[in-house]
C-alpha cells in the first residue's frame, strides 16, 4: 500500500494556480526527486504535502500506516533562520514537538532519541554549540536531525544541499543515501542538481509550468524526452 497519494492535484497560491493534474503515489523506501524550473511549483508542492498550504482541487492521501505528524521535514532557510541563537541540542530536540503536544518539557526516550540522532549524522561533539556558529554543512545536519526527531518513516527535504560547497553538499547526499537505503525511510527531495537525481533517486517527478511532465523511475526518465532534454540545458547526465 502507497504512503502518500495525490490525485488530480492542482496547486497554487492567491488564487493562481501553478500546476494541476498532478497525480502518483509513494511506496515505502521509495526515494523521489521532484525536478523543474524555478517557479513550477516544487516548493509549492512539498508545502501542500505537509499541509501548510491548501490544495486548489485534488486530494491528498497517507497510508501504510503514515500519519501526517509523521512527516519530517528539512525546509530551505533563510538568513534571520541560519543565525538562530540556540544550541545545537536544542534545536534537534525541538523535531519531538509534535508528538509532546502541550507537554512542556521531553521525556527521556525523546531526549535519547535526539542524541541519537545527532550522534548518527556526525554531529554530537556540538551538541552544546550554538547553531548560528556552524557552518552551512553542520546547520544542515543539524536540521536533518532534527527532522528525523519527528518520523522514522518520511523525509520531505527542500534543497537540501542549496548554498553548500562541494564537499559538505556530497556528505549530505551520502547521508541521505544511508537513511534511505539502510533504514528504509521514504525521502522526497526537490533538487536543481539533475545528475545527482538521476544518481541518487528511484523515482523522478518533473513538472513544469501547469503541468506534470513526467513521473516514474529514473531509468525511465533516462530514457524520457524530457529527462535528456533537462540534462542537456542543466549540463547533468541522464
């Protein structure tokens, strides 16, 4: 049974719609990248899913026993965001929020959760450090880690590795890697970098202005019109 469905979607904002006709669907361990060009709907998209925005018309559906307060999510950041004055352990802890509702305070196994976590992505020595110290690399697995306080089963990333050198962008790819493949969670990831997607993905989203081009594997999307057109203009390898 599907994690996610959408069916006849249709997105958009102050009553403009950016794309319809959106439909498919996410298996468990799957690992979708949704690729286009700026301004056709990708972000769009990921905010719907998380229920942050409506939805001009279609649905949206969880299953396999996915609650929505289960989705994390690894959003872009602005600058007043990246110089957030917390500690590291903090802002990790705080992804166990929506299962504490109006509790003010962690319990132990959240609290072990988090450190767990920080300790998986490399991360624990700063535990005690204040965010607005790190660099773009350790901002973002902290941010990561935070997400993976909130659900072991669904990832929803926004660029990821947007703004990062070289290095600290393919460590996140890496890292993303392993929590799909070697712990199983479903990852949905809008990205500008086609050959990473095409490397890194299971399945390819595409869509451009007001509609889908084309949704499946990445083999398919290899061999797609389209997938060797976007590789041509964005100088990836599909």
């Amino acid at each position: 049974m599907a994690q996610l469905i959408c069916r006849n979607l249709a997105l958009g904002y102050e009553g403009k719609t950016i794309v319809s006709d959106l439909s498919f669907s996410i298996q468990a361990g799957n690992y979708l990248c949704i690729v286009g060009e700026n301004g056709s709907g990708k972000s769009t998209l990921v905010k719907t899913l998380l229920r942050l925005m409506p939805a001009v018309s279609g649905e949206i559906e969880t299953g396999d026993g996915l609650r929505q307060s289960e989705i994390g999510y690894l959003p872009q950041q602005t600058e007043v965001q990246k110089d957030f004055p917390a500690s590291v352990r903090e802002i990790v802890r705080s992804g166990c929020l929506n299962r504490s509702g109006l509790r003010p305070f962690y319990r132990k196994a959240e609290k072990r959760m988090a450190d767990e976590n920080m300790e998986k992505l490399g991360i624990a020595p700063l535990a005690g450090s204040c965010y607005r110290e790190l660099s773009g690399g350790q901002q973002q697995r902290v941010l990561l880690a935070r997400a993976l306080c909130a659900t072991r089963k669904l990832l929803l990333l926004d660029e990821p590795i947007a703004g990062l050198d070289p290095k600290a962008a393919a460590d996140m790819y890496r890292l993303i890697e392993t929590l799909n493949a070697e712990e199983g969670i479903t990852i949905i990831m809008i990205s500008h970098d086609i050959a990473a997607a095409v490397r890194y993905a299971s399945h390819i989203l595409h869509i451009g202005s007001h509609k889908p081009l084309f949704y499946g594997t990445k083999e398919a999307y290899k061999k797609s019109e389209i997938g060797a057109a976007f590789a041509r203009l964005t100088g990836g390898d599909a």
